[in-house]
C-alpha cells in the first residue's frame, strides 16, 4: 500500500506532465535592417511570459496561455511594435524588424566647426560658464578662456577672436540672437580691450570656428553665441572686492517665480596694483571705469518669456611711451571712452510654431588724445573721436517636423550710424543691411543627420546683394563615434574704419570646408578637425599719415582686390575626472598655415595675427577636504611674423612695399589659480563666499605682442604686455543663494 507522500508525488508529477503537455513554444529572431537586436523585450501583453533577446537577436520562451494574443517587442532604441498572435497546440515562428526610435537625445548633431556649453545632451558641451571662472589665466572673461580651445590664436595686442587666419573683427558674438557691436572695451593702440559683459549673465555659449548656420551672417572667420539666464532659482545679493575694483548686485525674484528684477554696479582702477608691480607701460593715467547693467525677466501665463539686459560703461587711461619720431622725447596718449547697450528678447510658443523676436541698441564713444613732449612740455595734441549708433533686430519662425528635425526661417534688419573726426578725415558712415533667411535641421535617422540652409543680404551703402548656402552632414559610424562636414559661404562688410573716401567696393567673402571626428563619451571627449578656408574680395588699403608728430596713420580703402587661404590640423582631448581622481584637464594642438595679400599687404604674407603652431592645457584640481580648487593653464604659440609696411606713389599709381620684416619670439605663459570656499558643506551657511587667487604667467616670460615703427622706418619698439607677471587677490560673497550645492556638483 502507497505511503500518503507517494500518492502527493505522483498527483504532482501527473499535473507537471499535463501543464508540460499544454504548453507552446514561441520562438524567432529581431532585426534592424537584417542584423540582430540584443536586449529586446519581447512580451505576450497582459501575462507575464516573455524572454530578451540574445546577443543575435533570437528569443523564445514557452506558455500556457490560448487563443488570441498581442507580442510586444520593445527597446529603448526601437520603436514598440505589436503583432496578433494566435496560440493553439502548435509552435509558433515569428520574426520580426524593428524600426530606428527617432530621439532628441540620441540623435547625431552637426558639430563641425562648433564648440557648444549649453546643452548637456549634446555631444559637442565641451566647455562650461564654470570652467570659463575656473580656468587660469582667464580671468573670468569668455573671450580669454576660448583662446584654450582649438582655432583661437593668442594675439594680446588687441581685443576679438582671431580665428584659424582670420581678423579680430571677422568674428562676430551674438545675445540671444542679437548682434552685440560693443562686447568689447575702448582701449589704446597695443592694449587689448576687456570682455563687458559678466560671464555670470550667460548660461551657456556656441562657439563655432567656422561653418555657423544661417541665421547669423557678416562674419568671415566665425560667431560666438550667448545665450542668457532666465530667471533665477532664488533672490541674492553678492559682493566683490580686491585691490583692483569693487562690486555690488542683486538679483529679486518674485514669490511665484514668474518673474525678476537685477542690477550691479562696479568700479575698476589699477592704481594700487601699479605701485606694487614693475609694469612695462607708463600708464599717466592708469585705468579705471564705471560699469553698471539692469536686467527682468518676465514669464508669461501663456508660457513666452520676455527678457531685458541694459548695461551702461565707461573707462578712461593714459599712456607715455618713448616717442619714435626724431624732435620729441615722449608720445602720448589719453583715453575717455563710453559705451551703453541694451537687448530685449521674446519668445513665445504658438502650437507647433516657437517665434524668437529680438533687437539691440549700441551706443560707442571713443574719445583719443594724441601729444608729444619734449624737455617736460606738451605739446601738438590731436584728437581722434569715434562714436557709432547701432540698432539690430531680429525674428525667427521655428516649426518642429519631428523629434529632430525643424524648419526655421526669418528676417534681420542691422542699422549702423557712425562719425569719425580726425584732422583731414571727417567721415560720417550710414548702412542698413537686411538680410532673410531659412534654414531646415534634417533627422533622417539617430545615426545621420544633415542642417541646410540659405542666407541673403542686402548693403544699402555698398548697393549690393548676396546669396550664402551653408550645409552641414553628421554621421554615428560607431558608439560614441561621430564624423561631420560642413560648408558655406560666408560674406561681410569691409570694415567702415577704412572707408575714408569714395572707393567701388563690395562684400567680403570666404568659404569654408570643414572635416571632423569625434569621440564623446561620459567623462571623455576626442576631437580632431581639418579645415580649409578660401578668401575672396578683401580689401585693399593704402596708408595716409595725416599726423607725422603721433605717427599716426590712416589706412583707406581702394579696392577688393585681396584675397588669401587659410588650412590646417586641430586637436582637441579632455578627460573630466575619468583617468584621475578630482581631475580635469584638457588638451588643444592647432596647426595653421595661412596666407593673404589684403589691407596694405604688398604681396601674399603669413598674417602677423597668425601662428603657425599653437598648443594649450588645462589642469584643475578640487580637493574637498581643504575646500579648495587649484588650477593650472600653459600656452605655447610660435612667433608670428611682423612687418613694417609704407606707401608711396610711383607713375601716379599707390605702391605698398615691406621696409622691414621678421619674426617674434615663441609665446610662453604658464599661469596658476586658487579657488578657496570656506562654507563649504556648512549647514545653514547665510553667506557663500570664494576666495581667489590668479597669477598669470607665474614664470615671467618676456612674450612681445609686435614692433611699432616711426615713419620713416628707421626705428622701432615693441609691444609687449602692460605687465610681464600679474597677481590678482580678492573675494565674492552672496547672500541668499547658497551656491554649495553648486560647487560640489561641478567640482567633485
């Protein structure tokens, strides 16, 4: 007689052969354009039976389920797909093909020739507004923490971005869309003006050596674009203070957030720090200036945004150099210059169309006196007085076609008002440039993708039009692997300070061809890109020296007639706290060779803005415990040439030819930060205070910027730095915002 467990083992064994029996095997193979998928879920909807895919794509389970049934094949990567089913006693087969998930996020984007720090998803975010603040040798200024970057030469005589060949004044910087005619200070021949706008304002940038899309125009080299904070997370007041100048501002939001108001206002002046350092220029007057802005920002209750920034500066130095005219011991110099600008921004969503409206308003003031001295009487002073009126206004139509994919299109009106007086030139200069563009991004797949667009201007001074296609392709060839290419026309004004007396002349143009790779992958960023840059139509110019006493000398155009080439090799490789602990460093190569015959050129020459090899690194280094952030920036440039150049008239015909030439020494800087928080993890901390430090060029290289000549050519000075080594001490404190947070999450 069976034992009770024998009779419970054998029921359980007869159901087990009966549920076996009624089961159905469900089995087949997921692919996407013939190759198989991994990591697909494929599911009977409303039960739990279900297996993943291989590595092949293959899949099968069995089930007990009957009659009519939906499989569902799912992926992050794919789009879901279900397909009808009908389970009886028989094995089912079934394969299945997937299609591509079109996603924002995963999708390729074009980045040949842009450089972008406002999006994070975007593989291009290579630099942020904290790494701008956190770089040595940056002194917080935008346009000085890009000169780490690939393409951007280091000049140091004068202010702009000089770009792979090309001229300060071919790169143009943009807010919110807007044209900014003043970003820079006035300042003196030889001393580069200084950013004028707080990077604090900007909470990202596009940075693009070339191939910039459509909707941005009259820049030969390339475009920075800026675009503001809206509203603050939270009210806050902060203060500066160093040797060098003093700060105050607020920032108020209101209760329900919908809305805010700011103002700073600052004082600059260098006097203490020349009495401490052994500067190169005699400054008679050393500088100093006010610098005040405004800003609101209001959100709607139809969900548009309305954004105002007002800023108001002034600044004033003076300079004493050894005079290189024969007859006078000293030249000087003296500057008294303003400037104001103001941006008022909207933006608005009507269903599937998104509308950006934007104008600006620049005003520019700068007021130069020229003297000699000799045996401690001044004397022969002239004045050079510029001031323009500018007006930009802007409005683009997007529609969204898909996740990612849009068509945009609108109209920009520049208006440019300027005066010049300066003895025998008085030039008054008036130009509205119109200009219509459209512009489509095309998301074929997340693995290609193309941007295509068209510009067209019109010059109401030069009489003439222009049509500009631009085109750009990005290719995934592989994880984390990217390939793009980029090409365009691109056309600009000739610079109005030469236009001093009638002269057929026309745009400006160049083209751009750009090749790039890039590997992006968490922590990790490899960039390499090759470029080529044609130039067509520069101008020519002949000198006039109006004023033998302050050799100064008027350059005017007569024709374009110039042209040149730009090409080469860049290298870019970051590593954010990937390799080693804490660290983040970044490393840049760029190899130039370029040509033009253009402004008193007499023949095709290297550019004396342009290097032939260029390298830079970064280091930072946080170290929690001591609350500190140490940081380290080198860069090496090799000597640019220089010229001394003149004019003269044979058979009635102007004549430029080279007097002297040669080649600067190699540019050296190696310069050092501290960061200190001293709140740092505090609980209920009421202020945020950062300590710094900044020593630029820590080893005192002696780097010259170029040589001055006199008239006649038969001497000369350099232009070197105010100053070979700087150190700069102060603090920033804001009350209201607790920004440690903010600090951990960018530093750790």
């Amino acid at each position: 007689m069976k034992t009770q467990g024998q009779k419970i083992l054998l029921l359980l064994s007869f159901f087990a052969f009966i549920l076996g029996y009624s089961q159905v095997k469900v089995s087949g193979k997921v692919t996407y354009r013939n190759k198989g998928i991994g990591e697909v879920n494929v599911t009977l909807k409303d039960t739990y039976d279900g297996a993943t895919t291989d590595a092949q794509g293959n899949f099968s389970f069995e089930t007990n389920e009957k009659g009519n049934h939906i499989l569902t094949f799912t992926h992050p990567k794919y789009e879901e797909v279900e397909r009808s089913i009908v389970i009886d006693n028989q094995e089912i087969m079934l394969n299945m093909q997937l299609k591509e998930q079109i996603s924002e996020i995963d999708a390729v984007v074009v980045s040949a020739g842009s450089i972008e720090a406002s999006d994070k998803k975007r593989a291009t975010a290579l630099l942020s507004p904290i790494d701008i603040y956190t770089t040595a040798g940056a002194d917080g200024q935008i346009s000085s923490a890009l000169t780490y970057l690939p393409g951007v030469q280091k000049v140091g005589g004068t202010e702009g971005l000089f770009i792979r060949g090309g001229t300060g004044t071919e790169t143009k910087i943009f807010m919110d869309g807007s044209l900014i005619n003043n970003y820079f200070s006035n300042s003196i021949p030889g001393i580069a003006g200084r950013d004028q706008f707080n990077t604090s304002l900007f909470k990202g940038n596009i940075f693009s050596s070339g191939g910039y899309s459509a909707l941005y125009g009259q820049a030969l080299s390339g475009a920075l674009l800026l675009e503001s904070v809206d509203l603050p997370d939270q009210s806050s007041y902060d203060f500066g203070i160093s040797p060098i100048f003093l700060s105050a501002g607020f920032q108020r939001l209101s209760e329900d957030k919908n809305h805010s108001y700011g103002a700073t206002l600052g004082y600059s002046m260098l006097n203490l720090m020349q009495k401490v350092f052994n500067f190169n220029t005699n400054f008679i007057d050393a500088p100093k200036g006010l610098n005040s802005d405004f800003n609101f920002r209001i959100k709607t209750k139809s969900g548009g945004f309305l954004k105002y920034y007002g800023m108001y500066n002034s600044n004033k130095m003076g300079v004493k150099t050894e005079s290189l005219e024969p007859g006078y011991d000293f030249a000087l110099v003296r500057l008294n210059g303003a400037n104001t600008y103001h941006n008022l921004s909207f933006r608005q969503k009507f269903g599937k169309y998104l509308l950006n409206v934007g104008g600006s308003y620049s005003y520019n003031k700068s007021d130069l006196n020229f003297s000699t001295e000799t045996n401690e009487v001044e004397s022969g002073k002239t004045r050079l007085l510029t001031d323009g009126n500018y007006i930009n206004f802007k409005a683009v139509m997007e529609r969204k076609i898909n996740r990612i994919s849009a068509l945009r299109g609108g109209l920009e009106f520049n208006n440019t008002n300027e005066k010049l007086d300066f003895e025998q030139v008085n030039k008054r200069y008036k130009d509205l440039i119109s200009s219509a563009f459209v512009e489509t991004d095309l998301g074929f797949s997340n693995a290609l993708s193309a941007k295509v667009g068209v510009r067209a201007e019109h010059s109401s001074y030069l009489n003439k039009s222009n049509i500009a296609p631009r085109l750009a392709l990005a290719y995934r060839f592989a994880k984390d692997w990217t390939s793009s290419i980029a090409y365009g026309l691109f056309y600009q004004n000739p610079e109005s300070k030469y236009i001093n007396g009638p002269a057929n002349l026309g745009f400006q143009k160049s083209q751009h061809y750009i090749f790039q790779i890039q590997r992006a992958s968490e922590g990790r960023t490899l960039r390499f890109e090759a470029f080529y840059k044609k130039y067509d139509q520069l101008i020519k110019t002949f000198n006039v020296t109006p004023d033998k006493e302050q050799n100064q000398q008027v350059q005017t155009a007569m024709n374009n007639d110039g042209y040149g080439y730009a090409k080469g090799l860049e290298l870019f490789w970051r590593d954010n706290k990937k390799t080693f602990k804490n660290i983040d460093y970044w490393i840049t190569y760029s190899f130039l060779d370029s040509k033009r015959d253009f402004l008193n050129y007499p023949v095709s020459l290297k550019p004396s803005f342009a290097a032939e090899h260029t390298l830079s690194a970064v280091v930072k280094r946080f170290i929690p415990e001591w609350k500190l952030g140490v940081n380290l920036s080198y860069t090496y440039a090799k000597g640019r040439p220089y010229y001394d150049i003149a004019s003269t008239f044979e058979n009635g015909k102007a004549v430029n030819y080279t007097r002297n030439e040669g080649r600067l020494k190699d540019y050296n800087a190696l310069n050092f930060s501290i960061n200190y928080l001293p709140n740092l993890g505090k609980k209920d901390a009421r202020a945020f205070t950062v300590f710094v430090l900044s020593i630029s060029n820590v080893l005192g290289s002696k780097n010259v910027y170029g040589y001055n000549f006199s008239v006649d050519g038969a001497r000369s000075s350099a232009v070197v730095p105010p100053v070979n080594t700087f150190v700069f001490v102060g603090a920033f404190i804001s009350f209201g915002a607790d920004k440690t947070q903010d600090a951990i999450n960018n530093n750790l």
